[in-house]
C-alpha cells in the first residue's frame, strides 16, 4: 500500500471543492490518504473528506501564498510522509508551487490532467493537449514521487462524513530566508465562486452588445448560484475584468452546466469550456460554431431569451 499526499486548499475558512473531489477520489485508491494543510489548524474537514492524516502548519507566513515559503513546507512535508503520489489541484496555486517543488525533490510532475487511476504505484493521468484537439496518457518514470495536478469538477463528490477523524501532525520545516514578502493583498469584491471551482457558469460573448447588459447575465447567475464568466473579445472591450476571462488565454473549466450567451465559440473560447458537462449556447446565428459544441442550443434573440429563462428559473427553483 502506498501514501497519498493531497496539498488541500482554503477559501474563507472552507475546504475547497477541489480538494474534496482528490481526497475523495484518493479514499477510493485503497492506499493511505495524507492530507497536508498550511495556514491552518483545521484538520477535521480534510479527514470528513477521507485523509487518515493530516499534516498541518498554521504558521501565519501561510496566510498568502508565497512560493518560497510553500516550496519548501510541501517539498519537506512530502518526504516526511513518505508519500509516492501527490495529488493537488491544477489551480493557480498548484500550477507555481508543484513544478518548484518537483524541482527540489527531484519529483515528476503531470498537470492538468482531467482523469487519473491509481492501480498500486502506476498512476496514469489523461490530459488534454492543443486547447483539447487532441488527449495523452501520461505515465511516470524513473521517479519516486508522481506529482499529478488535476483539473477541478473531473472527480465525483460525495456529502462530507462527519463521523470520520485522521491523526492530526504539526509540520516542522526550515524555514528558509525569504527574498519576496506579500504585504498587502486586494481582494476583489465578488462573493461568487471562481470560475475554476464554480458548478454552473454564464457566459456572455459580444452578442451582448455592450458592458451594461451583463446585468442580464447576473440576474441569470444570481438565480442559479453560478458565476458569470467572459469572452476575450468582451475583456479586451474593458466590458469585464480579465479574471472572468474562458478560454486559451484565460480560465479552464469544467462545470456541470455553461451557458454560452452571444459566444460565436471561437477555437481559443472553446479550449476553457469545452470540458464542461453540459453547454447550453444561445445564439441568432443559427451556425455560430458554438453549437457544434453544444448539448442545447438555442437560436434567437440573447434579450427576449436570458430574461425568459430567469423568470422561468426562479418560479421553477422557488419550489
Ligand atoms: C492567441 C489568441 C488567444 C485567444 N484567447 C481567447 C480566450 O482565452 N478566450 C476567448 O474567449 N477568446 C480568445 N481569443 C479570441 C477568439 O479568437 C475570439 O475572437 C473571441 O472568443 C470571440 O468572442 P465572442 O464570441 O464574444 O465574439 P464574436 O466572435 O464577435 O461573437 C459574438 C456572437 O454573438 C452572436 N450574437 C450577436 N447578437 C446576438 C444576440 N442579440 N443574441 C444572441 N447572440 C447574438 C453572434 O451571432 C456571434 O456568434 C483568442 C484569440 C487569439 C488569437
């Protein structure tokens, strides 16, 4: 049996989806599941989601993400555990912090993978490459630790089971001499899920016409509980800010439900969302590419239909 690290992640106080879907999966494996926590104490959410143990740091250099300080926490934190496989998301996090902390524990590492098993110590991860034109198998070689980053919402999650505890461990680490500081950071005022971790996404394209009309689109979001995402040509309009931004140049996601308002789904729109479970497009022109994508498309008007489809919502959902 072998050790799983999962590298789990917070967001106000709350394990994120993500990390829920690897622990969980990781359960599944039948092999140890480890679950590493920095800036906080709390292991008790990561064990409700299947670790056994917790490695924990609530040293208060965690509160940010510095990638010195958490390259050298999870590098010494994975060799301590002893664990063969780490799992983490394919997050902005993990994206910076596992290639450095491959580097420094001569690890390999696979990002992006969009489906993984784990039979004894082979683990095989699949991932797109191209914008998604085309997929590979990846394996590991001449490696002891596999380092797999995995996209979120590609593993099943199930309710959180309290009765569960794991062994809950402080990580004691060098602490090495920082060269970058994080003094201050501005959050951004959104109360909304980011859209890599969010369930249901509406998306508006330049079919809306102008940067006011995505009120249209909020009212949509509101109703549902999803977050309202871009196209390139509607932030370089400066109609949205970037972080809404679908796409090669923007966020990958995978949600169960994308509805593409006035997105003609260009190839480089098409490689962020193409992964999502079900895409609803609604576009007046009845060959817009994006239907060739979509599971339901709607041909018509964006300003007749996402009103309907709000009022209809909400009597449909107030029940
Ligand atoms: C290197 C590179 C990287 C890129 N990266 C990205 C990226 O990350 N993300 C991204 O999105 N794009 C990206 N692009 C841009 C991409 O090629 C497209 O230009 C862009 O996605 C088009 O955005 P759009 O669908 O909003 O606009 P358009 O292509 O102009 O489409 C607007 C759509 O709205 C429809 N429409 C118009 N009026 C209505 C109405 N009243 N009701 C319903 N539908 C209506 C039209 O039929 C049309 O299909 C990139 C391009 C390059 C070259």
């Amino acid at each position: 049996m072998s050790k799983i690290l999962v590298f789990t992640e917070f967001q106000n106080g709350k394990i994120k989806r993500s990390s829920q879907e690897l622990l969980q999966f990781a359960a599944t494996t039948g092999n140890t599941v480890a679950a590493l926590v920095l800036g906080s104490t709390d292991g008790a959410q990561a064990a409700h989601h299947g670790a056994t143990e917790v490695l924990f740091s609530a040293d208060a250099g965690f509160n940010s993400y510095n990638p010195e300080l958490f390259t050298v926490a999870t590098a010494e934190a994975i060799q301590k555990s002893g664990a063969t496989v780490v799992l983490a998301s394919s997050s902005s996090t993990g994206k910076d912090l596992f290639p450095r902390v491959a580097a420094k524990i001569k690890a390999g590492v696979v990002s992006d993978g969009i489906e993984i098993k784990i039979t004894g110590d082979d683990v095989k991860v699949k991932k797109p490459f191209y914008s998604g034109k085309c997929f590979a198998t990846a394996t590991f070689e001449n490696t002891n630790v596999k380092i797999v980053l995995m996209r979120p919402n590609q593993l099943p999650v199930a309710a959180a089971d309290v009765s569960k505890s794991a062994t809950v461990t402080e990580l004691t680490f060098t602490k090495p001499s920082l060269k970058t500081i994080i003094k201050d950071i501005v959050k951004g005022t959104s109360e909304k899920l980011d859209l890599t971790e969010a369930n249901i996404i509406v998306s508006g394209g330049r079919g809306l016409k102008e940067a006011g009309n995505f009120k249209m689109l909020n009212d949509l979001a509101d109703v549902l509980g999803a977050t309202v995402g871009a196209t390139r040509a509607v932030v370089d309009a400066g109609w949205v800010g970037h972080s809404m931004q679908v796409g090669q140049t923007g966020k990958t996601v995978a949600p169960s439900l994308y509805i593409a308002v006035g997105v003609s789904g260009a190839i480089q729109h098409l490689a962020g969302m193409s992964g999502s479970k079900v895409i609803v497009a609604i576009n007046s022109d009845p060959n817009a590419p994006i239907f060739q994508k979509a599971t339901y498309g709607i041909v018509g008007d964006a300003f007749e239909i996402v009103p309907a489809l709000t009022a209809e919502f909400k009597k449909v959902l107030a029940h």
